[in-house]
C-alpha cells in the first residue's frame, strides 16, 4: 500500500468515536489524543501481566 492508500482508509477515534484525522491518528483532535493520554498517566488502563510461577528458591538456585 502507497501513503495515500492508508489516507482513504477509514477509522474511528477510540475515544469520541467519530472519524479520525491524519493529523491525530488514531484520534480525531488533539483533545481525543489528549483525554487518553491523561488516562494512561492516571493507571486507568492497564495491561495484564502474567504471574511466573517459579518460587524466589528455585529462581536462585538457576542463578
């Protein structure tokens, strides 16, 4: 795909909903951009992590 086929393509701003700008993408305005930027920063996303089992015994004795 050419840079101005990925201008043709559609796409809705994750946050407001309406279509999004180039300019912003994937937002639509500075404000959207904004708005989730501050809800990374506030811990209101998060992102699963998954628990290694291994007891703090068994990690020393690999070291």
């Amino acid at each position: 795909m050419q840079t101005s086929d990925f201008r043709s393509l559609k796409s809705i701003c994750p946050e407001c909903r309406k279509g999004s700008m180039v300019e912003f993408y994937p937002f639509c305005s500075t404000q959207c951009r904004s708005i989730d930027l501050s809800r990374w920063l506030h811990g209101e996303y998060v992102i699963a992590a998954v628990e290694d089992e291994k007891s703090e015994e068994e990690v020393k004795d690999i070291l």
